[in-house]
C-alpha cells in the first residue's frame, strides 16, 4: 500500500465531489493506510467513533442490528457522520475480505474543516445531498 492517499481515489468518493485537487491533497495528506482481514470488525455500531474511512480495495458489508444493509467496495466510504457529530456509530463495518483503507482521524478532519472553511461548506452540500437521498427513499 502506499505512503501517501491517492487524490484520484478521493476524488471518486461522492462526498468529496465538489472539492478541488488542491483541498483533495489537503486531505490525502492526513489519511493514514491501515488494512483489515476478512471478518473483521472495523467498526461496531453504538460504539464512539473517531475515524473517516476511505475503502482502496476490498469489500465489507454494513449491519445494523445485526441484519447487513448494504455492501461496500473501492471508494466506498464510511464514518463521517460519527467523525462530524461525536455521536455512536450507526452501524457496523465487518470486512467480508481483505481490505486496505485510508483512515482519517476525528481530530485531524475538524482541524481541516476549521482551518480551511470552504471545505465545510462543501462537504455540507454532499451531506445534505446524500441526507435527501436517502429521505427519499424512505417515501418511495
């Protein structure tokens, strides 16, 4: 795995559509690589969270309540809502493979956010982009 987050695959992540190749860098370069094998908890639902992350390769599936929701992919992503509120985690993440992710710590995302205020602003609009998304959804 490399040393350095690719912006490339930043840039594939729908939350961070709208942001430009200098703010992609910005954030690429706090990610951390960390890997996971197969049938590993990567996240557990109630629990704090404190990282962002960013699927490179692999797949896990995300459970609620114990029944899986949804499987992710590369350039999946995962986290931001408990890195954003402080708030437990709304389900959880279990590598159905071996994965190879990049991680964002809580405190290095907000330091982002502060320092730099139009990356906020967009990640905003993502947010409630995704938010409406899934209200509706729950209407059809």
């Amino acid at each position: 795995m490399a040393d350095r987050c690719d912006t490339d695959l930043l840039a594939q992540v729908p939350l961070f559509a709208e942001l430009s190749r200098r703010e992609l860098s910005r954030i690429a370069a706090v990610a951390k690589p960390v890997q996971f094998r197969a049938g590993a908890v990567i996240v557990e639902e109630g629990s704090l969270g404190g990282r962002f992350f960013v699927l490179q390769s692999g797949t896990a599936k995300v459970q609620t309540s114990g029944r899986t929701r949804v499987t992710l992919g590369p350039g999946s992503y995962f986290g931001e809502l408990s890195v954003l509120d402080g708030q437990p985690r709304s389900a959880s993440v279990i590598a159905t493979d071996s994965i190879e992710a990049w991680s964002i710590a809580e405190f290095n995302f907000r330091a982002l956010l502060k320092q730099y205020p139009s990356l906020a602003v967009k990640l905003l609009g993502a947010l409630s982009a995704r938010l409406r998304a899934a209200e509706g959804s729950l209407v059809s």
